[in-house]
C-alpha cells in the first residue's frame, strides 16, 4: 500500500516560492500590477488624512471662534456697500466679543523699485492694520517685528505671498519698497494667515501714517472677531445691525474656519473618487495575475503530470498554484505599501503637512493585494488540478 501523499503548510510555500523564482521576469512584471494599485490607494489614503490632519491642526491654532464682517451690495443697486466709520467700535461693546480689530484698503500702489512701472505691483493692495490685528487673528511674524503703533515713520509689513513677489528677505538685511510715491522701510513679514488669506498678499500700514500720509478717514472695509467659542452662532447672528443699524442687510458676516471644513468635505469626496482609480488598477493587476498564472499552467503541464505521477493529489497541485499567485500578489502589496507611504510622507512634507499614514490603511492595503491575488489564482489553480497525469506529459 502506497504511502498517503502529504504536503505541509510550509513544503506549499516553497514549491509555490520556488515556481516563482523560476519565471522572475514574469512574477516582476505582474508583482508590479499590483504594487501599482495598492500603491495609489495608499498614497490616495495617507495624503487625504495629512490633508485633514493639516486643516484641524490649523483649526486647533487658530480657533473656530472667528468671524469676519464686510461690506455686502448696495440693496436695489450692484454698487459695494460700505460699513461705517464706527463699526468697530460697536462691534467691540458686544459682551461676547473677546477682541476686534480692522483693515481698510487704500488706493495706492506698491512696488519694489520706483523704477518699475505702476502698474508691475505684483497684485498686492496696501492695507490700514490696527496695532492688535495679530492679537485677533493669532497670527504670527516670520520675520522682523509688527508695525509700532502710533509711530508716523513710513513702516510697512508684508504678507507671507507679497513679500515672496517682491523677492523681500529680512535675512538679507533692510529692505525698502515704493508705496504711493514714497519709499517705505519693510519692517517685517508675516507667516501665511490661512484664516485671513487676504493679508498674504497685502502691504499693512499703521494707522498713524496712514492718516498722516494719505489722508486716512478711519473707515474700516473688514472688521475681524474673536468670540467666545460657545456663543460664535449667536455673534454672528448680531453682528450685521450691530456694525451697521441703518442697513444691516448691506453688512456680510462670514465664519472663515467653515470654508476650511468644506474644503475637509471636498478632500474627502475626491478621495472616494481616487480610491475608486486605484481600485480600478488594482484590478487590472489581478487580471494580470490570472493571465500570467494561466499561460504558467500551460507551460508547465509536464511538470504537473510528473508531480501527480509521483503522488500529488489535485488538493496539492491547486495549493502549489495559489501560493504562487499569492506570492507575486504579496510582493506586489508590500512593495506597494512603501511606495505609497514614501509618496505621502514626500507630498506631505513639501506641503507642510503633518505625515498621516492610517495604520489600518497599511494592512488592508496588504490584505487587499492578496484577495487579488487569491481569486486571480482560483481559475489557474482549478485549470491545474484538473489536469489527468496522462494528459499532462503527453506532448502538445
């Protein structure tokens, strides 16, 4: 009586190991497939959740608690409105509202050299700050100092965007820029204000040379809020009659930190849609898989009948087929997994983006690649097994 054939868990690995490293070429070439699909889905997931890291990271810094208060439209008219002079000051007597403070533009322009033309001024707009805009805002200075209030020399501060336009660099010593016909010392530059982005690109005045010097009246364009965090709906809902009585309607009330939160929402649905895209390579993959697994059992028929000669059972011979297909789907996955992680960590990174690699993203990234694999293998596999021992050697 013949011994019963028997194949352990781990003589399966190697035979399925073994017939993998006997067509590299091949198993490369199809393990690249499937790193190609799990590597976009990694990268889709790890750069989505930097992404939403950043946005709370930001949230967390600057608060929710922050309103901004503009002018709207004339009402029967397209004309801007405009807030009143005094719109500051009312908005400050609200018992909710920790601090206040308001820019106005100015129309005059700025450049880097009263040599350049008057219209090369790079897009920015010069703006009137008050002495305790950072204070509002939490926003901090890159470089050098904030404007001196009260002081009448001509100071400016520049944006993060307009410092960069200008090629201004405090490093680099004094800088000086001509603002309205007249050159400004540049006494400091700004970190970028996400919840302010319009001061990114702007030139800030004090108040005291903007009065002094071009003939400032006080008229704020936007006011900024900080509220207490528990009564931010209630502020906002006072705030148009409160800075201007005679035509709140024509008075705009924004809360910035909501557009940060729908651009989370707007990340996340083009992230369903990438991680479809991946899902899509992934597949293709798998399909690659089957097709190089099938011309393999064509190719090794000999092999096959000479295995089931010597005692292989059909149990065997599909096993030896699915480990194969694992094998190259594994290798695939895990080689998959790290170039996504190293395209998250280097987008992350060059964005300035906390790097957020969701283990659980990791694993079933893995998981995911050897289900490919798996069903890609069951077709082969069956193909194989039910091949007859006589029909396998005989030559083709």
């Amino acid at each position: 009586m013949n011994p019963r054939s028997v194949l352990t868990p781990s003589d399966a690995v190697a035979v399925g190991v073994a017939g993998v490293l006997a067509q590299r070429g091949r198993a490369l070439f199809t393990a690249v497939g499937i790193a190609i699909g799990i590597a976009a889905i990694v990268g889709v997931v790890g750069i989505s959740a930097s992404s939403k890291a950043n946005v709370l990271s930001v949230l967390d810094q600057l608060g929710t608690n922050y309103l901004t208060v503009t002018p709207g439209t004339v009402i029967g008219g397209d004309a801007p409105a405009q807030l009143p002079a005094e719109a500051d000051d009312r908005l400050s007597l609200v018992d909710e509202v920790r601090s206040v403070s308001a820019t106005a533009q100015l129309d005059v322009t700025v450049r880097r050299s009263d040599m350049q033309p008057a219209t090369n001024t790079k897009g920015t707009v010069v703006l009137v700050a008050e002495a305790n805009l950072l204070d509002t805002l939490r926003a901090t200075v890159a470089q050098g100092r904030w404007l001196d209030p009260g002081l009448n020399y001509p100071t400016v501060v520049l944006g993060a965007t307009a410092a960069r336009h200008h090629g201004v660099d405090l490093s680099r010593g004094d800088q000086l820029v001509w603002l309205g016909e007249q050159w400004f010392a540049v006494t400091g530059v700004l970190h970028p204000v996400p919840l302010a982005p319009e001061l990114d690109g702007a030139a800030l005045l004090g108040t005291a040379v903007a009065t002094q010097r071009f003939g400032y009246a006080g008229s704020p364009g936007t006011v900024y809020l900080r509220t207490d965090p528990e009564h931010v709906d209630a502020v906002a809902r006072v705030a148009a009659a409160t800075a201007d009585p005679d035509s709140p309607l024509e008075v705009t009330v924004t809360r910035p930190s909501d557009a940060l939160e729908a651009r989370a929402v707007t990340d996340s649905a083009f992230t369903t849609l990438l991680l479809g895209l991946g899902g899509v390579a992934l597949l293709v993959g798998g399909v690659g898989i089957a097709n190089v697994m099938v011309i393999s059992v064509l190719e090794r028929r000999t092999e096959i009948g000479v295995r089931r000669a010597l005692g292989a059972t059909r149990g065997h011979i599909r096993t030896q087929f699915l480990v194969e297909a694992l094998a190259q789907a594994g290798t695939g996955g895990v080689a998959g997994v790290l170039l996504g992680a190293a395209v998250t960590a280097g987008y992350a990174t060059a964005m300035g983006w906390p790097v957020a690699l969701p283990v659980e993203a990791l694993g079933a990234g893995i998981l995911a690649a050897l289900a490919v694999g798996g069903l890609a293998g069951l077709y082969p596999a069956g193909r194989a097994a039910r091949l007859q021992p006589a029909d396998a050697v005989r030559p083709t």
